[in-house]
C-alpha cells in the first residue's frame, strides 16, 4: 500500500522510537531491524500465541545482534489459550 515496510512508513511520518514497542517481530526486514535499532524500538516476542497460531519464530538472536530491545509478551486467551508465560 506504501511501497514499503510497515516500520519504514512509520519511521518516515517520524512515529518510530523508543516509545514504540512491535508485538511479535516476526516478519521483519534486515532493514526493518536496523531501523528499529536505531529509534530504540522494542520488539515483543509472543513466542507461546505464535507457535500455538503457527505464524513463525522471531529471529531473537539477530535482534539483539543488532541492538534491538527486546521483551516477552502474551496474547490474549484465544490465541495463546492462557496468559502466563511459564507454562
């Protein structure tokens, strides 16, 4: 729709910083990484809901590679079946 990536059309309406946290982070760019490198972007890994729904795995080890934040999520009950990320 934009002729680009969903965090390089934020970046460019200037959206994209540390305050903007990207839940999952599963289908991103090399260049969406570095972007949200550079801005501070936090990535929220789901692990639990995307395995359960099959959408893929965040690649973690290259987010933090490359100096993305990154934190631990859960999604609500119908698609992850509860939210306790211990289990």
């Amino acid at each position: 729709r934009y002729g680009e990536t969903t965090l390089a059309h934020l970046d460019r309406i200037g959206v994209l910083s540390d305050r903007w946290s990207c839940a999952h982070s599963i289908w991103l760019t090399p260049q969406d990484r570095d972007l949200m490198a550079a801005r501070g972007a936090i990535a929220v890994l789901n692990p639990e809901s995307n395995a359960r729904l099959g959408t893929g795995v965040a690649d973690a080890p290259d987010l933090m590679r490359r100096g993305v934040p990154l934190a631990l999520g859960t999604d609500g009950n119908g698609a992850n079946d509860n939210l306790v990320l211990q289990e």
